[in-house]
C-alpha cells in the first residue's frame, strides 16, 4: 500500500559537527579547521538552510592518548561546546543548539545555570547531550579524580537530570523564584535559582549509548537518544526495544525521538557513491591508523605489524593501558575473534580489515536512492530521524542539502518550513508540565 504524501511521518535531521575522531578526512584540501567559529558557523547555517532540527556538538575532557603520546587527532584541540553554541545562537534563528556535557565531572546548578541562559539566548533552542565516563584517566583532570564506579556513571547522571529539572522548575511559569531544596544519594544542594524559566520550559536532553543501562536510562530521562546501527532489521528491533520501555515510565512513544548517527556519500550513479565512500573509507583508516585501531582492541604495540599483511595470531591484553581517554568497544576477545573471522572468510588485510570492520552505517547511493533509503526507515519504524555525521569539516553537509533534503520534500516527509521557534517544537515533543 503506497503512503499519502499527507500521511507520512517527518523525518528528524540532525547535524553533528565532524572533528576529533576516526570519521574526519583531515587530508582533504577542503578541510578546514574544527577550532575557527568560521568552521562552526559555516555548518550551523548550512543545517539550517536545510531545515535542520538542531546542531550538535560531541565534547571531551581530556586528550587522549596512545603509548604516552597525545593522540594525533586530538592535537588540533577540543573547543568547549557551550561556549561554541552561545555564540552560534547569535548567527541562527530556529537551528536548535545541542551541547554533549559530563554528568560525571559537572555539577547539577553550575550546569543548569549555562543550559538554560543558552535556551534564554537562543529563545528556546538549547538541548543537553547527557554522557557519563568512570574513565580514571580524565578524571585527573578534575578534584574527584576517578573515583565514580562504573556500575554508579547512570545512577549519578540520572540523578544529576532529575536535579537539574527540579532547578528549572523552581521558577514558575509567569516568573517568580522559589527556593530549592534536593536530598540524594549523589547530590545534597539548596538554595535559590538565578535564571528563570526557559522559553522552552526545559532544555531538551538528550542520551546517547546503546547498552541496556543507556537504553534504559533514555526511556527515563531523555527526548532524544543518540545511537547507531547498522541495518534496517538492526534498526527496527533496537527502536521497538527502546519504545517498549516507555510506559514503565508513564511516557508514550511520541516522547522520545530515536535518532541514530550516520554518514551519507552521494553520486550520480549508484557505482559512483560506492567508488567514493571506498576512497573516503581509504583516507579514514590510513595504514598508521589501521595498527592504531588493531593496538587499541589487543591492548599490545604492534607497530611491527605489516599493515597490508594478516591480522597478528597472539591473544588480546585486556586492560593494559596502552590508549587512555577512549570509550571502551567492548570484549577484546570477542572483538579481535570476530575481525578474525571477517579476515579469514574475505581474505583481508589488517587495513582492509579495519576498514571493513570499523565502518559506520552509510546512505550510500545517488540522492534519489538515498532519500528513498531514509523514508524507508522512518516509516517502518527502524528510527525518527538521524544525526548526520559529514567526514569533512565544514561543507560536508552541503550536498546533502542541497540535493536529499528537496527529495524528502517532494516525498512528503520533510518539512518545507519552520513550524515553530522551540528545539521541542520542531522535534514534536510535549511541552514539560511544571512540577514547582
């Protein structure tokens, strides 16, 4: 049966800006820098030209390293993301603006202070991307150290969300300020908020993470959670999965927008796309980051190793501290077993190996193909929308505005306009209910 046009669900579309990661082609000529505002306000006024739902910003507390060595993708520098989107307020009008923030290393006032003087300045357009890190080695950075166990990171940032929501709410809605008071197991603060309500009531939060402690804790706390995977089938079971833990909550379904990262790559023909997403999965994992990638899972230097040559035949060491400041991947054993395995059944090397291995979903295809492949995962319930992630700073988002975002309109499952002013009203989500 062939949907109206009239009937489809919207698509959601986020802009994520491309920069310390495995993701950026830095050798591209038109690469430019991820610390100028320049490069900020260029993808900013690009998503919203295509009517994007909001910016988002990743954030880390510490450069990484890799053997003793800062990493070589971090020494371009981490600019801090509210910082960056206050400024960005005064260069958009209806973008919204989504800061990644540590509920680990911040505290609940200072935090909610910032969020809602952005959601004030940019007249209701702030969002909070909540993380969490029982990571020792940024916890240097900060008095508490690493203290924070593992298993404690969401029963402090949940905590931390709820705390944060009591000290929005602790104006009321016409404009008078009431004092506060919270007691927890984390947080034991009191005293009187400086900021008034936002336009939006509340800045939208976001989550992103796909364990069953993340899932969980977006159907609690969050709009919209940040996640990934890699096919349609992958999609549907993760997004009725999430869903389904809404009403444990008294949420419906509508109150969280599954939004996972991807890439796109565009061509005029279908070999064209895929001859291109090769060669920027070629500049992606050079052979030196082809072994970092290998040391990185085997916890082992394996510099000596031919990057064109056959995956190393030794177990993983778990835990070695050879990389600091990473998100761990997962089990070493499983992981080094499966890309055996990719080696073994496909031949492979270990560059071509990590390419393979390694890739984030892609909308790979002419733009015809590609508007058609993000319809089909909206309207069969594989996701609400994505956070497009460009490999180039900053135009990479150009082309998919320029000739996808038109096709999504002719289908009827993009907007032609802004509807409202608020991040939640172009998201579609319920204004929050006061709670004072």
């Amino acid at each position: 049966m062939t949907v109206r046009p009239s009937a489809r669900r919207q698509i959601h579309l986020a802009a994520h800006f491309p920069g310390v990661n495995n993701t950026t082609v830095w050798a591209d000529p038109r690469s430019r820098s991820q610390i100028d505002f320049s490069s900020f306000e260029h993808l900013a006024r690009t998503a919203e030209r295509g009517l994007f739902d909001f910016f988002f910003l990743a954030e880390g507390l510490r450069l990484r390293e890799h053997k003793g060595r800062v990493h070589d993708l971090d020494v371009v520098g981490r600019p801090e993301s509210l910082t960056v989107l206050n400024a960005l307020a005064g260069v958009t009008e209806r973008l919204g603006l989504a800061a990644t923030v540590n509920a680990t290393f911040n505290e609940p006032y200072e935090l909610a202070r910032r969020l809602a003087t952005l959601d004030h300045l940019s007249g209701g357009r702030a969002a909070w991307n909540v993380v969490t890190s029982s990571d020792a080695f940024t916890g240097e950075n900060f008095r508490r150290g690493g203290y924070l166990d593992r298993a404690e990171r969401y029963t402090r940032a949940a905590e931390f969300v709820a705390t944060a929501r009591e000290l929005w709410d602790s104006w009321t809605p016409d404009g008078v300020p009431r004092p506060f008071a919270h007691r927890g197991r984390h947080f034991d603060i009191a005293g009187e908020f400086t900021v008034p309500r936002s336009p939006q009531g509340h800045p939208v939060v976001i989550q992103a993470g796909d364990s069953p402690e993340g899932r969980e804790f977006a159907a609690s706390a969050a709009d919209v959670i940040f996640t990934r995977h890699g096919t349609l089938e992958a999609g549907r079971a993760f997004y009725a999965d999430v869903k389904g833990r809404l009403a444990g909550y008294g949420r419906a379904p509508e109150d969280l927008k599954i939004m996972p990262g991807v890439t796109v790559v565009l061509g005029d023909t279908a070999a064209e796309a895929q001859e291109k997403a090769a060669e920027i999965r070629r500049l992606q994992v050079s052979p030196q980051n082809a072994i970092l990638a290998l040391e990185q899972i085997w916890g082992v230097d394996l510099s000596s190793y031919d990057p064109d040559g056959p995956l190393p035949d030794i177990d993983p060491v778990p835990d070695s501290g050879l990389t600091q400041g990473r998100t761990r991947l997962g089990d070493p054993f499983a992981i080094a077993a499966r890309w055996r395995a990719l080696s073994r059944q496909k031949g492979l090397s270990i560059r071509e190996t990590v390419i393979e291995a390694t890739g984030r979903q892609s909308f790979i295809g002419t733009p015809e193909a590609v508007a058609a492949d993000l319809d089909e995962f909206v309207q069969t319930d594989a996701a609400d929308g994505f956070i497009l992630v460009p490999h180039l700073t900053p135009g990479g988002l150009d082309e998919f505005v320029d000739r996808v975002v038109p096709l999504l309109q002719e289908r009827g499952a993009f907007r032609t306009e802004y509807g409202g002013t608020t991040l939640r009203s172009h998201l579609g989500l319920p204004d929050p209910v006061w709670k004072g």
